[in-house]
C-alpha cells in the first residue's frame, strides 16, 4: 500500500467522526448546514491522522483521543473559511467548490468558522469526559493547541500573511520561515504533540513529536508553495498562480523552484530523523507519510 | 455603596489581568493593538464578575478563578468585534469609539475576534496550569463554556438573529426569547456555572447558578433592547434606535415598553430566588447587581 493509500485508510474513520460530530449540539439549521459543508468537503484529513498516529506509536489509545483528533480538522476548516474571505485572501474556489461565502454568505461564512472553532475546543474536552482520558492530559493538550490556533501561532500567522501581500520577493527568508512556523506549522506541530501527550508518554517523546511535527510542517508549506506554481488547478481543486497573483511571498519566488523542493526534502529527512527510537507499524506509516508530502511536488 | 460601585471596584482586579493577559504570547505586534483595543475598551465586565462572585459565593478561590473569568471576557469582545463587520450589523461604533473594523480594517477585525476566541481557551486552562484548580473541575467549566460560546449558543444565537431581521414585529415572543438565550443569555449563564464548577460546590449548586445566570441573562437582553428605545447615545456608546433601524426583533417591538419593563422586573425576581439558599456579601452583591440591571432602565 502507498503512503497515500495508507493516509486515506485511515482518514475514513476520522471522516465517519467528522460527519456526525456536530449532531445533537442545537445548531440552527443554516448554521449547521454552512459548518457541515465546509467541514465535510473531502481533504486529507492529516491533522487528525497525525493526532491519532503520534498517540498509537506512543503505546496511547488512539480511539480515545478521536474526538481531540476531529478538533484539529475543525480548526483547520475554520481557518480555511475565514482566509478564502473577501476581506482577506478573497478566494471564490476551495477544494474544487465555492468557498463558503460563495455558496452561503459572508455572514454566515464569519460564523461558522467561529462555529468549528468553538465545537473545536467542545470535541477536545470530551475526549476527557466521553473517554475517560486523565484530565490532566487533555488539559494540557488543549492549552497545547489553544496556543498553537491562536494570535501567537495560526492567526498570529495569517496577519503576518496578509502584511506581506504587495512584498513579494522583498520578505526576507528568515521572516517568511516564521511566518510559516506560525499560520501552517503551528497546527500540525501542536498535532503530534497533542497525540503524545494524550498517550501519556513522558517529555521526552513529546519533544521529539513537536520537531518532527515542525520539520514536517516546514516541508509541507514550501510543498504547498511549490505545487501553487507547478500543480495544476484540477488537483489543487483552486486556481494555480493565486499566490503570484496576489503578490505573496513563496518559497519558490524567494529562492527559486530547484532550491525549494531540496529545501522540502531536507527538512522531511530531518523530520524522519526523530522517528528513530520508535518501531513498529505507526513508525513506518509516519515515515511514509513523511516522504508523501514531499513526493507530491514530483 | 451602590450596586454600580460595587461592580465597578470588583471590575478593577479584572480590569488590571486584562490589561496584562495578552503580553509574552507572541502575538504580532498589529495583531495585539487591534485585540487590546477592544479587549480594553471599559465595559462592565459584567461576566468576568459573575465568575468571581459565585466562585466566591459557593466557597471556591475567586483569585485563582480569574484566569477563567476573564477568558469570558475574550469571548465576549470577540463576538463585539464579529457582530459589528459590515457582513452582519455594520456598526460603526462600539462605546463611543470607531468598531474594531473601522479602527484597523475588517481582516484584521476577523483576525482579533479569531484570536480573541483561542485565547480565551487558553486562559481558561492556564487557570488549573497556573493556580492549581483541579484539572476535573477546569475540563469541565472549559466544556459548559465551549458549549454555551458555540454554534449551539451564542453563535447560532447571532446566526438566528441575523435570519430574524427585517421581520420586526412578525417574530413569535417564544422564537425570539430562544435566540436571546442563545445569543446573550448563554455566556452569561455559563459564567455563574463556571464560577460554581470551579468552586467545586455540589451539582445542586450548580444547578442554582445555572438558573440564576438564565433568569437574568434574559432580564439583561430585555433592559438592553429598552435601553436601544428610551436610552441617549452617549451612555450607551451607540446610535439609539439601531435595531429598529435594522428591522430587528425585539421586546419593546412585539410587547411594547411597560410589559416590557414588567418581563425584565419577573426575571431579575426569579434569579433573586436562587440565591436564597446562600449567605454573606457575596449573596448580597449578587442580589443588588440582579437588581441593578433592571433599574438601568428607569
């Protein structure tokens, strides 16, 4: 099985969460509807499988820790309708359809991204509650990713972002870097680390699920950079050369396309490095996975 | 001293964690004007207040509360924030100042309120991280509070009101009272059972302050929609006449004002009910600030 085929097989069950993760909750129906078609519109689902990964490959019961998976995946998809707003990235198409205030409104788009945000936090206190996870754990693991969705990381990130619009090629490489670390890397760092702290591992494994987590992070937005240059619209599911268009600082403007992709793949066999001490089928999967991401731009 | 005294000097020790909760997190420096500018500008801190108190009432550590209290005032300057953009109530004033949009620009009124939410939550965990409350007792304020902020509460309270306007005077009082609970009278809810959670007190308690936060939650939304007919603008920070301006739903438009005023006086009575049971300053702040919400309208 490839690493893609593996990822998907495994992102059925967190799919089968999602879909019914926000039933029962008392959502007015638009609401629910504008929250459901965002959070159910395909995607890799890489965020909660990296939860779930990190926690099995750490000895955690990664069935326990499914709905703080979920979580991530409606952080992610909050960020994603907030960033496709005319307000700030403007984007009509997301994943091959209209963007949320496409096909609902712009007041609506608002609220059901503060929607998946709010039920984020819900879902990561009832893997507590439902699961009989220790409340210390998950405690920890939501000021985790608290930190990492917020102003200091993911919306910290999108602001930079934004102020860098209209510099292309005129932002440094060490700032672009940051601002990566913050409005992408920050998630999927706060991934696996939420995975191994919820596994009950000692700081040891926690800290190198965080490197790998940002190695892997690095190399995904530089990928993501790359394939906006060389990808093509149907795959991508929105327009190719968006970020030119719009004047955004990449990697591949900033340092060429060559010097991107080696960039990407140094920092995937940094992020492999950390799996090292580790064995066993959750090792191999995060290996391969690893080197998917980067595979994607070939 | 008067029940507004007695606010104003419980609301200076929230006042002073506000002013420094956001500092050392990271938070571009853009970014944190536009969050501080609406996080710090006055406000009763009406819910930040209610934590402490019935904290305080039911025996727990008010101090170490704080934390949590204030991460509602985080959620309530957010949706200030959400509900002033152009796509939904297009104000241009927020107590007597430019709306957040109007100050920065809406990207970064989007961003605030993004950032405003997740800090809330991390405040909330920091409060058993920092101060020692039981992690059982934060997990579960952290969830009744994910609860009443989401799109089962106050965001799909918006969402309802939104759906609501330019149907004045042709909404049933019984659809418009389940929006208010859900818009207004769920943070406000939350905050006394949040504060009876983290006290540890037993669920009747809890119960107590969750009727308690209900009667008076919608005896606030009730004085607010009078206050928007008979009140001047430079108390309320406003444009008087706004909602019906707008079309909007509200008591005074479907009741008219005298029943209006009578349903605000039943409501604060009931949640004067609920502290009969309970004794000290506590109960008696609690009572005149009940009190005190209904007199703003005469």
């Amino acid at each position: 099985m490839t690493a893609k085929q593996m990822l998907a097989q495994r992102a059925e069950a967190v799919e089968s969460y999602l879909a019914k993760c926000l039933d029962g909750r008392g959502i007015p129906e638009r609401l629910l509807d504008s929250m459901r078609y965002s959070l159910l519109a395909g995607g890799k689902r890489l965020r909660p499988v990296l939860v779930l990964s990190w926690c099995s490959l750490l000895g955690g019961d990664a069935n326990a820790a499914m709905p703080f998976a979920a979580s991530l995946e409606c952080i992610h998809t909050y960020s994603l309708i907030h960033d496709d707003l005319p307000a700030m990235d403007d984007d009509d198409l997301r994943r091959g359809r209209p963007s949320n205030h496409k096909q609902f409104d712009e007041a609506t788009a608002i609220l059901a991204g503060d929607g998946l945000l709010s039920e984020a936090f819900v879902l990561m206190t009832e893997a507590a509650v439902q699961n009989g996870l220790p409340a210390e754990r998950v405690l920890k693991a939501v000021n985790v990713l608290g930190r990492a969705a917020g102003s200091g990381g993911m919306v910290g990130g999108q602001t930079v972002d934004m102020e860098f619009t209209g510099r292309e090629g005129q932002v440094p490489l060490e700032e672009l870097q940051k601002m990566h670390a913050m409005k992408t890397g920050a998630l999927i760092t706060a991934a696996c680390e939420c995975g191994a702290i919820l596994s009950g591992a000692p700081e040891e494994d926690v800290r190198n699920a965080r490197k790998f987590g940002r190695a892997v992070g690095v190399a995904f937005q530089i990928v993501d950079d790359v394939l906006d240059v060389v990808g093509d619209e149907a795959t991508l599911g929105k327009p190719v050369g968006s970020d030119a268009e719009q004047g955004k600082s990449t990697y591949p403007a900033l340092v060429g396309l060559e010097k991107s992709r080696q960039l990407a793949r140094d920092h995937v066999d940094g992020a492999v490095g950390y799996l090292a001490r580790y064995n066993g089928p959750e090792n191999e999967f995060l290996t391969l996975l690893a080197r998917y991401i980067v595979d994607r731009v070939y």
